[in-house]
C-alpha cells in the first residue's frame, strides 16, 4: 500500500489543479490561487513521501509531469488569458498561451536530463506559477501595494509573462529547495531563502510571493557564481 501513496499525493495536485481551471473559467480567481497553493504543498509532499518510502518508478516520475502540467502550466496560463481579457489589451491575451507552452517544455526536457537531480536547468514550473496566481490575491487582499499597482498594468503584465516564460527553458541552475541534511554550510542558500520568505510574507503578506521567486531567482545566480 505504502508503494502507491506518492502517486495518490500526486493524484491530489492533479485534482486540485483540475478544479481550479474550473474556478477560473468561472473568474474566481482568488479560489483558484488557493487551490494552487494546495496543489504545491501536494507536490512537494509526493516527492518527499517517495524519497521517504524510497519508492521510484517511471510511472510516478511521468505522473507527476503531467500533474505539473496542468496546476503548473495550464492554470497559470488561464489566470493570465482571464486577467488580459479584462483589461485593456485583450487583443494580447493569447500571450498567456506562452505559460503553458513554456512549461511543457521545461518538464519534459526535466524527465529526460539525468543532471536535474541535485539542481534544477531553468524556473521550476510550480515556482513560475506562483507568480501568476498570486496576482489575484495581492489585487484582492493588499490591493494599495506597489505591487498590486504594476500588476494591474496590463503592459507590465505581458512583459512578465514573457521575461516569466523564458526563464522556464533558460540555462540558469537554480538550487533546490531539498535537504539532504541540516548542516548550515551545505544548505546556507536555502536557510537564507526561507527566513527571508518568512520576513517577507510576514511585512508583505501575498505581495512577498512575486518577491520571493525574485529573490530565488537573484539567488541562484549568484550561487553559481560562487
């Protein structure tokens, strides 16, 4: 039994991923972020239990791709498409198309590389998405920040969608977020990365989210310059 539950974890991101597609035909937004927020917490988990159980099979790697695809890639995506059409430059909401594309991309080109283990080639897909369906909730919730403001530019939108996209496939070697142990020289990045998340969220609320994916972007580069 304990051999199936990373796949049932994964099956519960797909879950979530799928009603909250629904949730943005629908323009709840803001149901939509939260049902990502839970798809990711499931996707983090999915590994963790397989590494814990030390369960692998290619059944669960391919899976789990295609979970990613649709909370990770297509939710985004449709998040984007529906803020667009709102707005002002409707004619470019097809740009949103980019998300979801990008992201295929990035996660089969992640099954086939046997380098991706210990570090990640390019924005992982549920750290992109973050970006995007978080939108919903700095306009809802901390509608007088600055982010909020640049958000609902819909030329600033389009241009982070697209810088967003890119770093999906780009060369950049962005650390991973697991621990192999708790040993401050070997997870220094990741110690730092999260208290910073945590002062964040806490000064910022969700306008920290784009903030934190920023900064474990900025991070990684210099990681690798070291």
């Amino acid at each position: 039994m304990s051999k199936h539950i990373p796949n049932l974890l994964t099956i519960s991101n797909l879950i979530c991923g799928c009603i909250a597609l629904y949730f943005t035909f629908h323009g709840k937004l803001v149901f939509t972020a939260y049902l990502i927020g839970l798809a990711a917490v499931f996707d983090f988990m999915d590994g963790a239990a397989a590494r814990l159980l030390y369960v692998s099979n290619p059944i669960g790697k391919e899976l789990d791709s295609l979970a990613d695809m649709v909370s990770f890639g297509l939710v985004p995506g449709s998040v984007v498409f529906h803020i667009l059409e709102e707005g002002t430059l409707s004619q470019y909401s097809f740009m949103a198309l980019l998300i979801p594309i990008f992201s295929a991309y990035r996660l089969a080109k992640f099954n086939v590389d046997e380098n991706q283990n210990e570090n990640f080639i390019g924005l992982p897909t549920p750290a992109n998405c973050l970006v995007f369906v978080s939108i919903p909730l700095i306009t809802t919730f901390n509608s007088e920040s600055t982010i909020a403001y640049l958000f609902e530019i819909p030329e600033i939108l389009l241009i982070i969608t697209i810088l967003m996209s890119l770093a999906l496939v780009s060369r950049i070697n962005m650390f991973s977020l697991k621990f192999k142990n708790f040993k401050f020289q070997d997870n220094k990045f990741r110690f730092f990365l999260i208290t910073m998340s945590i002062i964040l969220l806490t000064c910022l609320e969700f306008s920290a989210i784009p903030l934190i994916i920023l900064l474990y972007i900025l991070m990684s580069i210099v990681k690798r310059t070291n």
